[in-house]
C-alpha cells in the first residue's frame, strides 16, 4: 500500500481526487484550515503588488513564478 501524508479531510481530499486533481494539490487544499468555507476576504489580484502575488504564488508553488511580471501572476494564480 502506497504511504502518503496524513490527510486532515479524507472526504474533501477523495472528491477532489475524483474530480482529477492530482494527489499533491488535492492534499494542499484538504490540509487547508478552513478549507471548504466560504471565503470573500481576500483582495482581488489587481488591487496586490507584484510582490504579494509573488508570495501567494510561492505559498501554492506555482512554477516560474520568480521569472513572471504582475499579470502573469494573476493568470497563474487565477488558473490554479
């Protein structure tokens, strides 16, 4: 049997597995506090410097982040 992380919400981690999420992003957004609430709080893209997107960025591990201007940022944030 495959040996993985301790998962903190099987049930979310399974549907999104179902879905086609791969085992890391799945497993990213089930080991989220919070995950599944409705969130709202956050600021929209356009209105964050470079370098916040950056760090959003790195915080999800989107790649080629470091070579990215601020609209691609907000694309790859947007798309992940």
């Amino acid at each position: 049997m495959e040996s993985r992380p301790r998962i903190k919400n099987e049930e979310q981690y399974e549907a999104l597995r179902d879905k086609g999420y791969s085992k890391e992003k799945a497993a990213r957004i089930a080991n989220t506090p919070d995950s599944g609430e409705k969130g709202g709080k956050a600021s929209n893209y356009e209105d964050r410097t470079k370098k916040e997107l950056y760090e959003q960025a790195k915080k999800i591990g989107v790649e080629g982040r470091s070579k990215m201007n601020k609209e691609e940022l907000i694309k790859a944030l947007r798309n992940n």
